[in-house]
C-alpha cells in the first residue's frame, strides 16, 4: 500500500505516471529504446519504449524462444478532468479564473470546493533553440471551483446542473495575470505552450474500522497500471515474450497517436519479431492479452443499479467483466484459462456484467485488438465513486492483482490445446 499511495500521489497525469513508471523500470535494469532507432533486441534482456511522453511500453524476452508465446497486460494511465485551454485566463468580476474545458467523463460535482493544482507538460526552447518537453507539477493548492452557496440557489440538492463553461471554472487570484509568464517565473524556462491539467491535492489514505478501504485521485486506472507493473517487472518465462503496456487518452476513446486504438503497439511488436526473426503471425495465435481496468463495485445505497447475480463487491477478488456486445472482451475460452491460473494460485475472483438496461462504460482492450487480435480477457478491481477526484477501493484486492499478473507471465499458453 506505501508504494501505491507514493506512486498515486505523484502521479496526478499521465505524463507523469509514465515519468514514474520509468524510474521503476530503469531501477531493474530495463533499456530504454527509440521509435526513431532500429531496435537490437536480444534473448534474456528486458526493454521499453515511450510514446508522447505519456504511453509506455516494456517487454522482456526469454533466454530460450523455442516454443514463443506472447503474454500481454494492458492499462491506462490517464484520468478524467480539467485542461486548461490555450488561452486559459479569464478576468472577470474581479477574479483570475482558469479557462478549462472537461476532459473524460468526468463526474463534476465532487469537483467543486476542493483544493486543486495544476500538472503536466511543458514545452521549452532551451538557450541552444533545442525544443524539448518537460514534466511539471506545482505540486501545492493553486485553485478552487466554488460552488454557489445554498442561500443562493435553494434547489442545489435537489436539481443540481453544472455547465462546464459556466460553473466549472476554477478561481487561481484576484489580479489580472498571465498564465504562461506566471510559469516562466516559476519554472525560469521558456515555454512556448503546455498541456496542463487540474488535480485535486488531497493524497491517498488507506481507512476503515480495520483498514479495509483506500481512497485516491486516479485510482481508475492507476491501480491497475501499477500492480500489473509490479507483477511483470522482474517476471521471466524463458519461452515467453512478457509485455506490459500503458497508454494514455483511454478517457477520450483512445484514438490518438499515443492510445490504444493507434498502431503504437502493433509497431513495437512488429519490430520486436522484427529483431529477433520470430513470426509476427505465428507469435499472435500463441497470445493472450489481459485488459486491467477497474470495474463498478455493488453501490452501498443503490444496489438496484449493478446486475442482479454479476455484482462484485470490494475486497473480494479480481474483477472478470463481460459484455454480449463485446465492450468487454472476456469469452468464455479467455476467462476459463485465465480462471483455471487464478484458482491454482487460490485468489479470488468475481464476475461483472452491466444491467441489461444500463448502459456501461468500455476499455482500452476491444481497440487495440483492432490493431492486434490476441485472446483476450477483460479484468479489474472494483471501486466506488469511478471518474470522481476521489475514488475509493479495497486493499486487499491490490495485492490479488499483483498476485495474478505474476502468474499470468509465468505461463504457457500452449499447454492449453483449446485453438
């Protein structure tokens, strides 16, 4: 829970997650490789590569590759928020308000009152004309979306409608400034744009009567991001290609240079076979992809909104999603092996399905088979309060994930004959 919170902490975007993944990664001696390089991959070594500054892909390749399956997880590392647009300062009433637009799905009322920062990227001129992106956060309170008070709107708790351009609009001063000289002052650089996005300061905590719960920012889908990272950093199966993947803009549909639905991963794992002469196609059909994102928990005061027998409750094992229209990529094949792996390591697992007449949400795992189609499992934690400043799971589920993603790269697929 200390490296989650530490990780969830410093984490608020997804240029800085990956920053963060990367300093893990380079501790264990991964090798950072360029998309602008030729790659030299050899057997028994472990790399990665970022695109944009904000996906990340590492993989490490067994000794021997005799036998070769591929053996892939992947998460998101972006959140729903705030961006601040291009010209982002806006004075009026006597008050510096931030112009921001929404980014995700984001659920806006928590939002307001909160203590918020902003974090992201920078893009400087350096003293030789060199142009380069660099990650900054200010780290402490920088603004706050107040809400109206009661005395001035009686129907707040009964008929509450928030216009992103009117009410979501965070106050940061009271004097007429410029954003981006402010962040000149601040960071002595030369910045020539930015992509900045609000945050709420409130750290991580674990609570409960015994310490059941964990409450965060971006616990969607930092939680799984980190403990399927956990789970394959130093994790070797000499016949195995093990991959782990994080993209960004999974909130806005993935299809971005950088996001699922792009040939990011089919590109590195092209060069990968590439490398080592392996067969692109012959590596597919011995694949399998597991798509870790976090799923919705029984609600405690609306029960009547999750599935009447597939509902899944905190502290009570992995998430396996399915969806007949295929939002979730789980079938019936996917989820036997991957139940069969679970319950030989005796952790827990539960099911999910939407109400038939709710509409869900969907992930990053259907796009990138678009790109590359491996057998493929939809799995996550359950939480509470998804797409909220403050999302909340439990803490033992944390470590079922980390449990099976170790598992999971230890196997081979081709012991199942089920093709």
């Amino acid at each position: 829970m200390k490296e989650l919170i530490k990780f969830l902490n410093e984490s608020p975007n997804a240029f800085l997650a990956v920053e963060n993944i990367t300093k893990v990664l380079k501790d264990n001696d991964y090798i950072e490789l360029s998309e602008k390089d030729k790659f030299n991959i050899k057997k028994g070594n472990k790399y990665f590569v970022t695109r944009n500054g904000s996906s990340i892909i590492a993989f490490n390749v067994g000794k021997s590759l005799k036998d070769p399956c591929l053996l892939v997880s992947a998460s998101h590392d972006d959140c729903p928020s705030f961006k601040l647009k291009p010209e982002s300062i806006i004075y009026q009433n006597g008050y510096l308000k931030l112009n921001t637009e929404v980014y995700g799905g984001a659920l806006l009322y928590p939002w307001l009152d909160r203590p918020l920062s902003i974090a992201g990227r920078l893009i400087v001129k350096d003293k030789k004309g060199n142009i380069k992106a660099k990650n900054y956060d200010y780290s402490k309170p920088f603004c706050i979306i107040p809400s109206v008070a009661i005395h001035l709107n009686r129907e707040a708790n009964t008929d509450l409608k928030l216009n992103p351009q009117i009410d979501m609009l965070p106050i940061c001063g009271l004097d007429e400034k410029n954003l981006l000289d402010f962040l000149k002052k601040e960071t002595k650089e030369n910045i020539l744009n930015y992509d900045l996005y609000l945050y709420p300061t409130q750290s991580a905590y674990v609570w409960g009567m015994k310490n059941e719960f964990i409450s965060s920012y971006h616990l969607d889908d930092l939680q799984c991001a980190y403990a399927s990272l956990k789970g394959f950093i130093n994790n070797f199966n000499d016949d195995n290609i093990n991959i782990y993947c994080c993209f960004d803009n999974e909130e806005v549909g993935s299809l971005t240079r950088q996001g699922a639905d792009s040939n990011y991963f089919e590109s590195i794992l092209k060069r990968i076979c590439d490398s080592l002469k392996l067969d692109y196609y012959e590596l597919l059909a011995n694949g399998m992809l597991l798509s870790c994102d976090n799923g919705h928990a029984v609600h405690p005061n609306h029960p009547e909104k999750t599935d009447i027998n597939n509902n899944v409750k905190l502290n009570k094992g992995i998430v396996i999603k399915y969806n007949a229209n295929q939002s979730y990529t789980s079938d019936a094949l996917s989820s036997a092996i991957f139940k069969d792996l679970l319950d030989k390591e005796k952790i827990p697992y539960q099911f999910y399905t939407n109400r038939s007449d709710i509409r869900g949400g969907s992930t990053l795992g259907n796009l990138s088979n678009g790109h590359v189609s491996l057998l493929s499992i939809d799995i996550g934690l359950a939480q509470l309060a998804m797409h909220s400043p403050l999302e909340t799971s439990g803490t033992k589920d944390y470590n079922y994930l980390v449990d099976a993603i170790k598992a999971f790269y230890q196997k081979h697929l081709k012991d199942n004959n089920l093709r």
